[in-house]
C-alpha cells in the first residue's frame, strides 16, 4: 500500500461543563462528544525522500510544522525510525476554528493512516495514547462515537450510542478566540449554569430525543454568546423553524440543531440560508462507531 485516503469526522458538543481550572492553567471538563458524518478528506501518499509535506484546498491553512497533520506525522517518523517520507493532501470541509475538533481529526486520520500505510500495529488505544501528545481532542479523534471527556479532555469513557437523527450544523462568518472565552469564564465561574451532565447520559441510555434537547447544555454559550449574539440568533431561527434542540459546539461559534425528521431539518436548512447569517450550513446525521 503506498496511498491510503481517510475521512475525517467532525464531532459535536451534546454537553459541555467546565468544573475547575487546574493549577498549570488548563480547565477540567465533563463533557459528551458525539462524531458527526460531515468530514475532511485525507490523501497521504508514501514518497521517496525523508520529509513529510503537505497541501490542502484552503490556501489559508498552514502547510508547515503548525498544522496538526505535520506534527502527527512526524510524531510516529521519529518514534519508529520511519526511512521514507509522505505527502499529505487535506480537503477541507469542516468549519475552522469553529468548536467541530476540525484540526484534531485531521491530525487523528493522519496517525490511523501512517499506522497502516507503515504496517504500524498499533492498536487503536495505542494510537490514542500518542495522539494526546498532539492536542487533548486527538484521543477522542481516533476513539468517535459517543463518549465522556473528562479531565483535560482526553479521559474518555464510551457513552450509550447517540439517538440517530437529523443534524443541521451552522457556521456563522465569525471566528471565536477560545483562549477569550476561556479567559472570560474563569472571571464568572461561580455565577454560570453548569449542565446536568449525568442526567443527560441517562437521557441518551433511554434513547430519548426531547429529553436529550431539554437537558443539553454549554456552559460556555454564557460567555461567547454576549461576545457574539448572532450565536442566539442562529439556535431561535433552529427552533422556530422545527428544532427539537439547539446548542452551540465547543467555544464556538458553530451551532447545531436535532431535528425528529429530514423535511423539517431541509425546511430549516432553507429558511436559515435566507437569512444571510451563516457561511457555512450543513445537514448531517449522527456517526456510530459501534
């Protein structure tokens, strides 16, 4: 095998709490990550010098050591002695910058690849192991599914599988700064909402949707969405136009909305891009790996 290609899936928030601030500046979390079937393309191609290259559709995206995929790569070279080089192409569909782990599942697909482009072994825990090394979502990345993160992120328990249903994905023309939405949590921390996190694993076991959308939660909506209202803009036109539930992934600034069927998820998609408020809109459908 000399060329293997990859998708890599995005992943959403159904819950995400930040319980504490850890003494070297990073926040604990509890949070379920769900993996969604919208997705990167990965090509990574054997070649015959030493270096890892790479390119990708979106002239903006940094093609040097900075890019997740780069540093992946380079990870296992170094660790197994690799005597060859690759070249990674990356077509881009996942939102950038916009809470989806779009750099981590890139990075993700890049370890799974060179795993079995170099006949590896690696196992899929193993894999996870040094995927950590590269950003706390990589574990999770590699692992898809339903889970709870918890920790930094990367302490990962399998959750009951996702209720399947309609997903639309909306990307306003903002980019967030985590590191602000961060630093303005830690300023209100004991005044903010924290979601039900248990509750909701309950609600998902039970494979109830209402139950899911009434008890999702974000406890970073709090601080993003006064920085951004046309975050809540986004979640109202969602459920005025059939939502069951909507949310904001991550720190944002992408919203997500569940819907009980595809006519009413494609109405919304319609009116939501009369709107003019997003660039990028998306409908999906929940990815189980199990």
């Amino acid at each position: 095998m000399d060329t293997i290609e990859l998708k890599a899936l995005a992943k959403i928030n159904i819950g995400l709490d930040v319980t504490g601030i850890r003494e070297d500046g990073y926040h604990e979390v509890r949070m379920i990550m769900q993996t969604v079937n919208l997705f990167d393309k990965l090509t990574i191609t054997k070649t015959a010098d030493n270096t890892v290259t790479m390119s990708s559709n979106l002239n903006f995206l940094p093609v040097n050591d900075d890019n997740l995929c780069i540093k992946a790569a380079k990870l296992l070279f170094e660790e197994f002695n690799i005597n060859a080089g690759v070249n990674i192409q990356l077509e881009k569909h996942i939102p950038v910058a916009a809470g989806m782990a779009g750099g981590s599942t890139d990075a993700a697909a890049v370890l799974f690849g060179i795993n079995k482009l170099f006949n590896l072994k690696l196992s899929k825990q193993a894999l996870m192991e040094r995927g950590v090394k590269i950003g706390a979502d990589v574990p999770y990345c590699i692992m898809r599914g339903t889970a709870l993160a918890e920790g930094i992120g990367e302490v990962l328990s399998p959750v009951h599988p996702m209720v399947k249903c309609p997903v639309l994905i909306a990307k306003p023309g903002i980019s967030v700064s985590t590191k602000a939405v961060y630093e303005s949590l830690d300023s209100c921390f004991d005044n903010v909402k924290h979601p039900d996190i248990d509750q909701l694993i309950k609600d998902i076991e039970n494979q109830d949707l209402n139950a899911i959308c009434s008890h999702m939660g974000n406890v970073l909506e709090e601080v993003t969405i006064p920085m951004h209202p046309i975050i809540s803009d986004i979640k109202q036109n969602m459920m005025d136009n059939g939502a069951i539930g909507a949310m904001m992934s991550g720190s944002g600034p992408t919203v997500f909305g569940f819907f009980n069927d595809n006519k009413t998820a494609k109405a919304a998609k319609e009116a939501l891009t009369k709107t003019g408020m997003v660039k990028q809109l998306y409908l999906t459908t929940m990815f189980n790996n199990r």
